[in-house]
C-alpha cells in the first residue's frame, strides 16, 4: 500500500494534563522560596503546612533581627498561601517573637 492510498486518520488530541498538586514538602519548598524572594529576610524553617480548598498555607519562620545572644534575636511567623500550581497568593506576618520566648500554653 503506497502513503497515498492510507486512510488518513486523525491524530489523537492531546489535552494537557492537570498540573498534579504539590505534596506538602514541595508547598512549604515553594512558599520559602517565594516569600524570601519578597521580603529581605531568609525564611529559618517551616512551622506548619495545612491543605485548603485551593492550595496550601504554610507557616514560614523567618529571623528579622539578629542578636547577641541568639536567644534574644526577633523572629517573626509568616503565613504564606500558595494555590494548586505552587504560585503564592499571599502572605502576612502574624507573629514576631524573641527566640527564646516559649508559646503561651
């Protein structure tokens, strides 16, 4: 059978397919990526990440202001929500704190 002669078929459609959610290592890995890009301060650690609707919100412990001692060095909590694809939405601080200081119980 010669090429003219062949049926011609149609190529199958490729749909993209859905960016699969980012795992709650690779969320709070975007979120301290994306808020350090933001602000001035290196983020320190990640304090909490907890699944929503429409993406993530992570607790990002950042050091805003070092001291000697380190213990009396400023810390702040950002939270930092990012949507299915790893982008951040938004972020705020809702806590500063001396390292040393222990949470209220």
């Amino acid at each position: 059978m010669h090429m003219a002669e062949r049926d011609p078929r149609p190529s199958p459609t490729r749909t993209s397919p859905r960016p699969r959610p980012p795992k709650p290592a690779e969320a709070a890995r975007h979120a301290c990526e994306q808020l350090a890009s933001l602000i001035v301060h290196e983020p320190e650690g990640v304090s909490g990440v907890a699944r929503q609707e429409d993406g993530w919100l992570v607790s990002v412990d950042v050091l805003e202001v070092a001291r000697i001692p380190d213990t009396t060095s400023l810390l702040a909590t950002y939270e930092v929500r990012i949507d299915e694809r790893g982008e951040l939405q938004e972020y705020r601080r809702v806590r500063r704190y001396r390292r040393g200081a222990a949470d209220d119980a």
